[in-house]
C-alpha cells in the first residue's frame, strides 16, 4: 500500500469514530480549521465569501452542506434551503448557482421522493435563470443519481451533473450524458471505492481524466473541470487552444479555500473559474473528505492548533 494510501485509510478510520466527531464538532479550536475550508455556518456567511470572490472575477455555487437525509421533513427542508440561497445569489446581483446532493434530497428515502424535490428546486431556479449542478457521492448511488438527472434533463436544461474519473464505468457515463446534451463536471472523485470499480493508482486516475476532459472539450456541453491539478489545468488550456475552443465555452471550478493562488492566474489569463463555497451546520463529512485527500491539510491543522495559521480562508480574501 502507498503511503497517501494509508494515511487515507487513517483518516477516514479516525474520522468515522463518533467521539472523534463529537470533539470536532463542539471544539472551538477546530472553528478555524474548519474556516480554511467552509465558508461559515449561515447563508450569509457564503454571500458574503461571493462577494469577495465575484470582486476577484471568479463565480461561484453555493453548497449548503448536508448528505443521507433520514426524513421526508428534512429533504424538503433542504430544498427550502437551497432555494433560499438562489434567491439570495439573484438578489445580491450573482448569478443563481448551486450545487446539492441527492441524498440530500432524500435519495435514501425513494426516487419519488427524490425526483418531486428535485423538480420543485429546478422549477424555482429556472424562475431565476438560475442552475442546479447535482454532486455525484460514492459508488452506490451512481446509478441512481444518473437515472433521476436524465429523466429531468429532458424537461428542464438547468440542471447538470458530475462524473468521477476514478470510476471505470465513467467513460460510458461520459459518452450516454453528452449524447443528451448533458452539463458535466469532472472531477476525480473523493469517496473510498472498491478495486473492482475504480482505478487503485492515482496516475490512472489522472490519466482517465485527460483521456475524459478531452472528449469533453470536444463533444461537450459547457463542460466544468473540477481540478487543483495544475498540470491537468495546463494540458486542458493547451488542448482548448489547439483546438480552437474558446474560453467561454468551458469552465475551470475549485474548491473553497484550496490553490487561490491558480484560481487567480486562471482568471488572469482570461478562463473561467467557479468557485465552490461550502456553508452550513453539516460540515463534518465534507472536512473529513478533504483532510484525507491532502496530508499538508493535517499539518494545517497541527499549524492551526500552535496559533501559526489565520481563522479562516475568508480573511484571506480581506
Ligand atoms: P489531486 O488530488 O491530484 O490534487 C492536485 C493538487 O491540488 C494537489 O497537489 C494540491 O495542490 C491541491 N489539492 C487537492 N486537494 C486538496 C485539498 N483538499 N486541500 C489542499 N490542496 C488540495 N468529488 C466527488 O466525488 N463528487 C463531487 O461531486 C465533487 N465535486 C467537486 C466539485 C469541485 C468544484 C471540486 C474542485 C472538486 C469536487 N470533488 C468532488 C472532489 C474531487 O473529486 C477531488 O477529491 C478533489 O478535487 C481533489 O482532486 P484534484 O483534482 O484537485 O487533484
């Protein structure tokens, strides 16, 4: 096993511990270590995260962070919410732009469920001229997330999904979405997946993702990367312009609080860059998938707890 292997391995094992979490949650020494990644506990802590990066000429999709809702109440609760926060982003003057999971949504509780929520936030953001993007999460879901997107996607043109290059199933997912016109972000992928579906070595990942990004370029419709990888970055630029594909026809999307200093070179030079701002009470699964992707990002916290690091990313904007 490699050792980026391993320390995965034990940070999704120490994580997953409910004492773990418990002390997470409620430490007031961890609040800043969470700001690093997570725009705040409110809506308009992440309105106020837009506006500096719209001030920056970056966009942004607001996530408001939550996954495997248990209740019917609660799903419906997460569209309330999602809604709120489209209709804050066209008030502020920002394009109306999320990002949700399904099982936010109430994926666990039935696709019924799932697919009336789901049509009830495109509705409203559609009203707005605004966009769902929906998040794929691990392997047991992909199927399911797919058919509830493509039986929307023919009645309504404001939703995308994404796909995760880790998977081997994804080339096929690719090639079946773009055939519909599909919005598309690529990521990588940040969930534990089994040898028989995914790629073990990171190179094969990285590789599949090029292999992807291109047919993307191509064939797709306003494609999104969602990628720190500087080098994967540089090849996309390269490709689009040896291609005569311009700018605007694709985008480039980070995470909060990760590579501002790329963020800024890509805008400089004239590309798109959205910016994902996570926000909200739920944030410890997403903290958890982050910390596990990075080792620098447990020395961040070992830098938070000597006082050597500032509260949070947003200050760094300030
Ligand atoms: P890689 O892991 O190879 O990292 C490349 C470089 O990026 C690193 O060397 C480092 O500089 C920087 N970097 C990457 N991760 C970092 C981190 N956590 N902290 C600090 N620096 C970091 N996944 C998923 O399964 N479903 C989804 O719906 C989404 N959605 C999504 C949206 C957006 C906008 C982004 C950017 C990412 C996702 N992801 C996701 C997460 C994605 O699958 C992946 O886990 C991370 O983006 C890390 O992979 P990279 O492509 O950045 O490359």
């Amino acid at each position: 096993m490699t050792a980026g292997k391993l320390y995965r391995r034990i940070v999704v094992a120490v994580a997953s511990q409910p004492s773990v979490e418990r002390f997470t949650v409620h430490s007031a020494a961890m609040r800043g270590v969470v700001g690093r990644f997570v725009a705040g506990d409110s809506l308009a802590a992440a309105l106020t995260v837009a506006r500096f990066l719209h001030g920056r000429g970056m966009r942004v999709t607001l996530d408001n962070l939550g996954e495997n809702t248990t209740s019917a109440a609660a799903a419906t609760l997460a569209v309330d919410e999602a809604i709120a926060a489209l209709e804050q982003l066209r008030q502020h003057g920002y394009e109306a732009n999320v990002s949700v999971k399904l099982t936010q949504l109430g994926l666990d509780l039935g696709e019924h469920i799932v697919t009336e929520n789901v049509q009830r936030l495109l509705a409203r953001a559609r009203s707005l001229d605004g966009f769902v993007r929906i998040d794929m999460e691990g392997s047991s879901y992909t199927g399911r997330t797919i058919e509830v997107f493509s039986d929307l996607r023919s009645a309504y043109e404001n939703v995308g999904i994404v796909l995760q290059a880790y998977l081997y199933r994804t080339a096929a997912d690719v090639e079946q979405l773009v055939a519909q016109q599909a919005r598309i972000r690529l990521c990588k992928g940040a969930y534990k997946e089994a040898p028989h579906i995914s790629f073990r070595r990171k190179r094969d990942t990285d590789r599949n993702y090029v292999r992807l990004m291109e047919y993307l370029l191509r064939k797709g419709n306003f494609p999104a990367f969602a990628t720190h990888d500087a080098a994967i970055i540089d090849h996309a630029c390269g490709f689009a312009k040896e291609h005569d594909i311009r700018p605007d026809q694709f985008e480039f999307q980070m995470l909060y609080g990760v590579r501002r200093d790329l963020q800024e070179s890509l805008v400089s030079k004239g590309y798109g860059v959205r910016i994902y701002v996570p926000y909200g009470k739920e944030w410890y699964p997403y903290l958890t998938r982050r910390l596990a992707e990075r080792p620098a990002n447990a020395l961040f916290i070992v830098r938070h707890a000597l006082g050597e690091e500032r509260t949070s990313e947003a200050a760094r904007y300030t």
